[in-house]
C-alpha cells in the first residue's frame, strides 16, 4: 500500500447524533461514502455521471468497520481513502475517520466496492479508471 | 371534516434522536410519511405497486408544521392521518403525532400531496382513490 | 427585511435521495439546518459551545415549507438564511434552497427557533445575539 | 450456536431508499439495531429504560457486513439476531435480514456490542443479562 490517501473534511451536525450525545453509528457509513465519492469525482468519475453516461453505478458489497472512539456535535473530521487493490469488477478500500488535526482515528474501516452495470450486475471496471488506481497501489 | 383519522404506531429508536436527547425535528416527517404510506396502502395505493402499474407518485409540496413538545427514545408515537380535502391532482391532510394513549399532541401538520406522472408532471388522482376520498372527507 | 442572506453550500450525496431519484423531502430540513447552523456558528453561537458554556438549545417550533421543485443527486446546493424578525425568545428567519447559479428556488420556507434553557424552558436571547440580529433585520 | 435466532420485521420506506432504487447501505445497520432493540427489550433490557436506571448504554465497537442483494422500496424484511457469544463486558451477534418468506439472505452481518458506563467506559454485563444470555448460546 503506497500513495498519501485521499482525505475529505465532514462537519458533525445535530442530524447525525443521537441522544447518546455522539454520532449515530450508521451515519459514519455516509461520511464515508461522501469521501469516496468526491474521491471518485476527483478521477473523473462523478457517480450521477457515470450512471448517466456509462450506466455504471458502484455497490458496497463488503464492510469491516471498527469503531474505536466516537464523534461528536461540531467535530470536524477528517475522512480518508485509500486504495488496497482492486479486480477486475471490484476495488478496496482502506478508510479511517480522525478529528481534524488529531492523530487518535476514531473509525477504520476495510471497504469493497463493485462496479454494476444498470441491470445490477458485476461489470469491468472502466479503463480509464483501472489506469489510474494502477498509479494509486 | 368528519370520519375518523387513520393511525399508525411508531416506535422511536437511536437512529431518530439526536444529541440534545429528543427525536430530530426532520425525522418526524419520516414518520408522517410513514402513516401517509400505510394510510395510502390501506386504500389500496401501496406506493411501489403504484409506480410500477401506474407510473404513479405522490410528492409532497407544502407542508405546515408545529413542533409542540418532543418525542424521546423508546417512545411509541401514534401517527395519524385526515383527509381535510381534495382537487384534481392534490390532497389535503392534517397529520398529529402523539404518545400512545396520551391527548397532548407533540406534532400538528397541514400536508398537501400532489399526484405526479413518470415525467414528474402533476397528473389527475386515479379514479378509484377520489371515490374512496368522497367516503372519507 | 433588508439585509444580505446567509449561504451556505450543500453538495447531495446518495444518502440524501430516494428511489424517486430525487432528494428525499425530510432531508432539505437537514440541509436548513446545516446553513443555520453555520450562520449562528458565525454569529458566534456555535450549537456545542452554546450548550456547552450556556445551556442554551435553539428548537425548531414551526415551519412552513413549499416544496417547489426537486433537487438531485450531485447538485451543489445554495442553502439561504434571513432573518424576518425576533422577539424575547424566538428569532423567525427565511430560507431557502437553490441550484448554485440557478436562480429558480426549489424550497422555500419560514422557520420558527425557539431558545431554550436546559430544562427545554424557554429563555431570552442572549444578549449579544440579539445586538447582532438588530442590526441584520 | 444453538436456539433460535429473535427476528423483528421491519418495512422498506421512501426514506430508507435511495436514487440507486435500491435501500440505502447504511440504513441496513439501522434495522438491524432496531432488531438488537427489540431483543434486548424482550429479555428486559429496553435502552432507554437501561440508560436511565443502570446507567447502561450497548455500543457497537466491531461489524462486519456482507450486502448481498439489496431491499426495495415497500418491501417487508425480517431481521434476524443470534448470539454467538459474550465475554465480561461484550456479546457478539450474528444477524441477517432476508425478506420475509424468502430464504435468500440479502444482509449477513456479525456485531461486537460493548457494555459502557455513563462515562462511555467499557462495563460488566449485568448478572441477569448473562443469566439469560447463557441458555441462549
């Protein structure tokens, strides 16, 4: 694993806490597909894009997450990608959640996207796409 | 407006509340839309089956709502429904949310559905369902 | 009501879309949030330090809502604050949700906030906020 | 592992759905509380009644999920929880969630919940859970 690792900033918002006065559980899910998709936008792939022009879409098909220490109302958070592998259909992911400026990760997690065509089904990655991670391992 | 309003119970779990300890103002719309769905199944409108054999949607586009008191963890929440009118391609409903078997209403709404087709267009209400509505108003 | 508006930026991500393909309606309530949010934050009234150092929660007790025209996955959105007038312990603002360089609005609502105390009482505005508001009316 | 896993049926709405058409992938963990909710409620152990009276609080710490097949709009999903086995201050779980009369699992997840303190320190399970706890495994 090689490469400095994709990072995004999150603010934390009444939205996604819960009465146990720190971020739902479920809701680091969404930071970090946010992350992964200004990730992907950043390569030239735009998810609405990609769906309209390409009829791709990419799918969680598996998630190892381990939530080590939670976040809080008004934290800013760093969340990071980073490239493990990828096959010919799938890619994974390596990503974590720090407060900004704090080295303590809060969640890590090992993430595999699929790429589906619009019929839902596995489908090549596009080329452009593999030539670039090619760079990113 | 006569008859009685339809209800539908609602439990309330973490992923609802937030970090001041109540449930998140925007999730009660959640659980409006819920009863709206039931109430609409009920009718027999089940919103997929709807979609599917109609190329029909109904889309909320006004909303009045007083936030009176907060629902909290665990609460089980009565949700109801009451046409106050119809139009061509619209419904007009009042909505409450409640504590089961409480009086005190902690959510009062006004809501207006519209019909809407594959395009998105407002579209009349199907026959049947302006019957049923008659009944009902 | 004179006065430039607060704006604050919203990028739509998946989580925020349903399977109409469009923004979820209970979201733009989020997305309201976040742009008041970050008005008081710089206003000097961030939410955690206000609950924090004060005990001090703002609540949402009424809201009027028209939903004009949907928002989609990837829009960059324009989330618009104004305040409309205040009084000892409510402030009513104006917001208001647009496509970034798009003048047609796609929501436009009238927004009750409450201050409450600890006990979820009711409690003036502080003091400070309010010089900043006379001037902002 | 033996005994028979508690199942709690959960219904797909507009707001667990995403532009994909398909549910949301975060929102799969939040059913999947709601059934750890309603399981823990039935051995006595309802959340909000814990966190009030033990000063108890269950915390997802470890989940691995397997998104297999994706949930729809409107349909009735059964959610499955399993005790794998617990130690001093953690239990771990399998779960599923399959639609109801179907065999097909679209979800398989296995959850780590920490016992925490009000302090949001790791705690004993109590006695009486463990009691119930031990016939289960």
């Amino acid at each position: 694993m090689t490469g400095k690792p994709f990072v995004w900033p999150v603010r934390v918002y009444y939205e996604e806490t819960d009465a146990g006065g720190v971020v739902y559980h479920s809701n680091y899910l969404c930071f970090m597909e946010r992350a992964r998709t200004e990730w992907l936008r950043g390569l030239g792939f735009g998810q609405e894009q990609c769906r309209r022009e390409r009829g791709l879409l990419f799918a969680v098909t598996k998630m190892e997450i381990h939530f080590l220490a939670p976040a809080r109302l008004d934290d800013t958070l760093t969340v990071s990608v980073q490239l493990l592998g990828y096959k010919q259909a799938s890619v994974t992911l390596q990503q974590s959640i720090q407060r900004e400026q704090e080295q303590r990760q809060l969640i890590q997690a090992t993430v595999r996207l699929v790429a589906l065509n619009d019929r839902f089904k596995p489908t090549r990655l596009p080329e452009e796409l593999v030539q670039m991670l090619c760079g990113a391992v």
